[in-house]
C-alpha cells in the first residue's frame, strides 16, 4: 500500500516587495499550520519522507509542520520540481517516487495540488485552502503503479 499527502503550503503574506518564491507566511499562516500540526499529528505520523517546493512560504510550512510534530529534519528535503502550479507535474512526481517509500508528505501550491488530488483520487475538490492536507491511500505497492484509491482523507481550515 502506499500513501501520499499533499499538503498545501500556509496562507502567505503579500506586504514585501518580493518574487513569488520569497513570499514569506503571514502571521495568520504561522498560526493556522501550527494549529493544524498540532490537530492532525497523527496523519503526518509514521512517514518515510516529506518533500517541499523550495518557495519560502511552502519551506515554512513544512519546517513548522515537522517542528510542532516532533519529527526529525533527516526525513525531510527540498525538490525544485514541487516549485510549480502544474498538476501534471505532480502526478508524474508521485509516479516517480522511490519505491522504498510507503508515505511520503509532499508540500507545495496550488492549483497544481487541488487538480493533483482530483486526479490521482477521482475526486472534484474545489480548492485544497491554505494549511490544509490530501491523504490518498492506494491498493498498489508501486508508485508508478498507483491508481487503485483505498481511502481519502481531507482535512477542514482550521480557524
């Protein structure tokens, strides 16, 4: 069986003059992923690996996610690849990972993440909010095999 959950990126702050993928979170995001580590620790449990997008904010909130569960960092990198809006490119990325992993936590941005879930879960998610997570379990026992859904998981903003 494999898992994957993707786990959008905590709500970001436009007040700096920056580009895109140095957007740090507003202090609302900090609050909510904080609240939703600490919420869903047990959906996050028992991983093999969590990969973020490099942008700043998607990076935060992975860290914090990892800091609040008591996780250890080794069993976490940044993949420039996770750094996109495009659904495709997720998907293949699922299909692409390493065997050796049963549960790997990715975190990124959307639309690229809602439209993924749709895809790799037949399901029609409007929007997958800030701070908010995916978890699709699946029957096979490749990645590049996955299709078959065994169960989904979703979780609700946390205020």
């Amino acid at each position: 069986m494999k898992e994957i959950i993707l786990l959008r990126h905590a709500k970001s702050s436009w007040e700096y003059d920056v580009e895109d993928r140095n957007r740090p979170l507003s202090q609302k995001g900090i609050d909510r992923i904080t609240k939703t580590s600490r919420q869903h620790k047990n959906i996050f449990e028992n991983h093999d690996y969590i990969f973020s997008s490099p942008a700043n904010r998607a990076f935060h909130t992975a860290s914090i996610m990892i800091f609040e569960c008591g996780f250890n960092f080794r069993k976490f990198s940044i993949d420039e690849t996770l750094y996109t809006f495009n659904f495709e490119k997720i998907v293949n990325y699922v299909y692409e990972l390493d065997d050796s992993f049963s549960k790997v936590i990715l975190v990124g941005h959307n639309p690229a993440f809602t439209l993924a879930a749709n895809q790799l879960g037949n399901l029609s998610l409007n929007n997958i909010s800030t701070a908010c997570w995916v978890k699709i379990s699946f029957f096979e026992s490749t990645w590049s095999e996955v299709h078959r859904v065994k169960n989904i998981e979703k979780s609700q903003r946390i205020h």
